[in-house]
C-alpha cells in the first residue's frame, strides 16, 4: 500500500522543452523530500513528454492530457493525492527551501487555505525583486479588487478545503487562478504571504500575459466587477443605496466611453476603503 506523501507538487507544461529541466531539477533538489511530483503535459508536440520521461525518480508522475491549460490544471489537481498541493510553472525556479517553508506555515496555521510566497523575477524584467504582499493578509477579498498580487507559481493551496466547497479552476480566460483566489476568500478560506521570495519567476515576452494582455485584462475586469458586487451585497451601511446606484451609473457611462472599466474600479475600491474602515460595518469576507 502506496502512503500518501506530504506534499503534492503539480505542475502543467506545454511544449516547455526549453527550461523544462531547470524547472524540474529546482522541485528534485527541494531540502524537503515527502513530495509526489505530478507532471501534467498539456498536449505538447516539442520533447516535453520525452524530457518528464527520462527522469527515473518515481515521485515523478506524467499525467498526459490534450492541449488545454485550464482542463489540464484541474486534471492535475484531481490527481494530486496530499492534501496540501504547491504550484509550480515549467518555466521557473523553485528555492531549495520552498516546500520547507511553505509546509511549516500551513502546519502550524491549519485553517489557512492558502499559503504563498513573494517571487523573485529574472529574465526579461531581471533585477526587480521580491513583489508581493506580507504575511496573512486579513480583508483579503477586499483587497483583490486592486488586482491579482498572489503569484500562481507560489501557491501551496489546501485540497480539503477547495474540495468541500466545489472550488476548481474556472474559465476566465488568463485570469483563472486571480478567479480561484477571489473564491476562497470570498468563502472566508484564510490566506497568507511568505514575505520572502521562493520562487524565481521567469519573465518573457512570450508569456501569456504579454501575448494575451488584451483578452487577460478584460477577464480581470470582470472579476473586479464581480469582487464590486459582492462588497455591494453584503454592505449593511446607510450609503448602501446611494453606492449601488452610483455604480449602476458609472456601468452607463463606461458603455458610452465616458469612463473607462479600470478608473471604475479605482473609484469604487476607494468608496468601499471609505467606507468599511471608518464605519466597520461590512459581515466578515
């Protein structure tokens, strides 16, 4: 009878071969060894496959699946057998001390869903380093409405509680994993930031969010919208009505061109800012 490990380390690639090894040899040299190593090759036609193959490590398991990068994240997560599962990309760097720390944190805080940590960019935007945010972030759905400033590749994300409330990556097309952090903490699942950087995070111009910046900022919109209206929902102060409507008429004027999606969201974030921390009056989110 196989035990299950500590960790779940699950990774996606598609068409990788170009740093793949460097991203796979980073998770092997990991100073904590309890690990599974879930591989996902995402339909790839370069030597990705080859390249997962001729490793002989048996906590590598190639899992292969047709090209599509959010049905291949959840094919993944559906066959990682721990608990805790640590995100990585094919293209970056894990710190030997990542899984270490990461595993400390969630251990010693067992109601976090979510453990990330700060990431040290190389590559095209090399020398800018450590961006992120510190330590267990409390308000951290209404913090989300400024953006995505939790790192994919940091992730370490309880499976337990992402399985008792149906959560799984949904189609927001380059945005999916900004989509799943405004899930669980809009279901209340703690969250917390390693204010140090361990992992190094490849910046490239062929990156998806340089290729798609259009598609990728429209689906943050959206999720924005979505952060707005929920915050709107559950408000129980007297400006309430008055908000909601003034949020139904930027919507207006944003479809006439007067004021653009993003300048929308600035306004309403510094409206709720205004208004929950002074008057302390919004339910627990």
């Amino acid at each position: 009878m196989k035990t299950v490990p500590a960790i779940s380390v699950m990774m996606c690639a598609y068409n990788a071969e170009q740093y793949l090894r460097e991203a796979i040899e980073s998770v092997l040299q990991q100073t904590f060894k309890d690990f599974e190593f879930v591989i996902v090759d995402d339909g790839s036609t370069d030597n990705t496959v080859a390249i997962v193959q001729s490793y002989k490590d048996r906590r590598i398991r190639l899992v292969r699946g047709e090209h599509d990068y959010i049905r291949s994240l959840n094919l993944g997560m559906r066959n990682c057998r721990a608990d805790l599962v640590a995100r990585m990309d094919a293209d970056d760097k894990m710190m030997p001390q990542r899984l270490e720390r990461q595993l400390a944190v969630m251990q010693e805080s067992s109601d976090l869903a979510a453990c990330f940590s700060w990431a040290e960019k190389f590559g095209a935007a090399e020398g800018i380093h450590g961006f992120g945010v510190r330590e267990r972030v409390d308000n951290a759905f209404f913090w989300l409405l400024t953006g995505n400033y939790l790192t994919h590749p940091t992730a370490m994300l309880r499976k337990s509680f992402l399985k008792s409330h149906r959560l799984y990556y949904k189609r927001y097309p380059y945005a999916e994993d900004y989509k799943l952090w405004t899930d669980i903490t809009r279901l209340g699942g703690p969250i917390h930031v390693i204010p140090e950087p361990l992992i190094q995070y490849r910046v490239g111009y062929s990156q998806i969010s340089y290729r798609h910046n259009v598609e990728q900022n429209e689906t943050k919109l959206l999720i924005q919208q979505e952060i707005i209206e929920e915050l709107l929902h559950r408000m129980e102060h007297p400006s309430k009505k008055s908000l909601s409507r003034l949020y139904q008429q930027t919507l207006l004027l944003n479809q006439d061109g007067t004021i653009q999606g993003n300048e929308i969201v600035v306004l309403m974030f510094k409206l709720f800012q205004r208004t929950f921390f002074n008057y302390k009056d919004i339910r627990e989110f």
